[in-house]
C-alpha cells in the first residue's frame, strides 16, 4: 500500500533540522494533494473543452489552438511528474548526506538538469509553435524581440518559478493562497486577450486549489508535496510567457521571488561568510523565529500578494 506523508528528517552532528524544530506535529501529513489536483483538472478539461466546442461556445486564442493545449498540460503533468518522483524518493529511498544534514529525495544536481530539460521543450514549443518572442516592458511601452535567445530567457524563467513556489511551499496555505492570488490576475488578463483554453484551464485550476485550500490551511490535513509544488510554479510562469505578461508575473508573483532570493542570499552567505545572513531561510521561516504564528505570517502574506496582483494588473494594461 502506497502511503504519501510527509516524514521527519534525521538529525546529523546533533542538529535538529527545520522541520523537526517549527513542523514537528506535522510529520505524517499527506502529501499527495498536488496528484489530486492535476488528476481533476485534466479531467475536468478533457471532458468540458470538448463539450463547450459541440455546444457552440466559440473557442478562441491568438496561436495554435493544439500547440497551445499541449503546451499547458505538457508543463503542468511533466513537472508534476517530476515532481512526484522526488516525492517518491523522500519517502522510499534511503537517505544521502548533504552539507547541512541528511538529504531526502532526488539530488539537487539531478532535478534540475531534469528541470532545464523540461523547460527546454516548453521553450521550443512557446518559441518555434506558438511564435512568442517579444518581451513587453511596460511604462515604456518597449516591445523586445528576443529572437533566438528566448528559449533561453523561458527556460529560466520556467525553472525560477517551478523552485521558487517549491520553496515557498513551506508553511500551511501559504504556497496555494498566493497561487489563487495569481491566477485570479492572469485569469483577468487571458479573458481580456479573448484565450479560451488557456481561460478555462485557469478557471478549472482556480476551483481545484479553492477546494484543497480548505484542507491545507491551518493546520494543514494534506500537503500538495513536490508534484504539485514544481507544477504548479512551472505552469505559472507559462501562463505568463503565454500572455506575454513576464513584467506583470514577476511582479504578481513577487512574494515567490522574494522567498526564492532570500534562500539565494542564505547560500550565498554559508559559502562566502561562512556564516548565515537570515536566522533561517527561506524567509517565511525567518518570520517564525521572530516570534510570528503561521497562520499570521500566511494571512499578511496572502494581503501583500492581492496588493502585488493589483499592480501588476495595471501594469498588463499599460
């Protein structure tokens, strides 16, 4: 019988890791809420985009529609895939050592040149399937032909989206909060573009985390593990390439960005100082040092990301 929990992590040179210390009530949480979630909306929208077209709803969308459909759900299942296996790995395969402690799952190198593999494709299909090479920057109004160096602007985009949700991912509701945060503003934009599949998908996505938000809020009965945290920061960074919205993602998911900089600057500090810049890292975990409880530490959290996803709506229109 397959068991998804979530795990304690074992101590080395008498240190107790992170999670042992803030989360220790909450070894043995599920944490295949993710599969749940990819599992309904592909089928969910396997069964009502066909449907919609029979019953005359005009389909609309600015490239291929078939390009653009398995350009979604290829990014959405392949790192969620992905994803699943390192689940799979924390929890049945023995653990490696690593430099701060014991490491679980599939090692750091291994994902993510796997990562970059996956975001390589996506590339080539935003770039050579569905012709995206512009970068618009707003306030300027500058429209930036990338050219050939696109995929390579994508793919980073891709990747840094995909581990910055994964490590934003660490405190209950947080990670999924600020997602529909995101979605609601990029499902704004793709309706105002007139983009039906990639509206429906948003909207089914939309329904599935308010659903599991209700079990991962304080305290959490289910975790969305790596296979929905790597998806879902993948697909979000596509829905933006997609849009071409990139000033307006990086702003909507600026939170992301924040905590994904402050575990940079941590490591950055460990090699160059030999000493920690943030009592803990990522900065979510930093807050509940000072002293803050979870549940408020998610709730200002969730206040500045509707604050972000409002500007960051202005800035798609400009």
């Amino acid at each position: 019988k397959l068991h998804l929990t979530r795990q304690k992590e074992a101590p080395k040179k008498g240190k107790i890791p992170i999670f042992d210390i803030y989360h220790d009530k909450k070894a043995g949480t599920p944490v295949g809420g993710g599969v749940l979630i990819i599992l309904v909306v592909v089928i969910l929208f396997a069964f009502l985009f066909p449907f919609a077209s029979h019953m005359g709803v005009g389909i609309s969308t600015s490239y291929d529609l078939k390009s653009e459909v398995f350009l979604i759900f290829f990014t959405f299942i392949s790192f969620g895939l992905l994803g699943l296996s390192d689940d799979l790995m924390k929890i049945y395969a023995k653990p490696r050592p690593g430099l701060l402690g014991q490491w679980f799952g599939m090692s750091r190198k291994s994902k993510f040149i796997l990562q970059w593999i996956l975001a390589g494709i996506i590339s080539y299909i935003l770039y050579n399937k569905l012709g995206i090479n512009i970068l618009h920057i707003p306030f300027i109004n500058l429209n930036l032909n990338l050219g050939v160096f696109y995929p390579v602007f994508s793919s980073f985009i891709i990747v840094a989206f995909a581990n910055a949700y994964n490590i934003t991912d660490g405190l209950d509701g947080l990670a999924v909060g600020l997602l529909l945060i995101c979605l609601i503003a990029f499902g704004v934009i793709s309706s105002s573009s007139l983009d039906t599949p990639l509206s429906l998908f948003i909207a089914l996505l939309t329904g599935a985390l308010i659903a599991f938000l209700y079990f991962n809020v304080w305290p959490a009965r289910i975790f969305l593990g790596d296979a929905g945290a790597l998806s879902f920061g993948a697909t979000l960074a596509v829905i933006g390439l997609i849009t071409g919205s990139i000033v307006a993602l990086i702003v909507v998911g600026g939170i992301f960005i924040v905590e994904i900089a402050s575990s940079l600057i941590q490591i950055a500090g460990w090699k160059i100082l030999k000493k920690p810049i943030l009592p803990l890292a990522p900065l979510h975990h930093s807050f509940l040092t000072w002293g803050w409880e979870e549940p408020k530490i998610v709730f200002r959290a969730w206040l500045v990301g509707i604050v972000l996803a409002i500007f960051g709506l202005w800035l798609s229109v400009i």
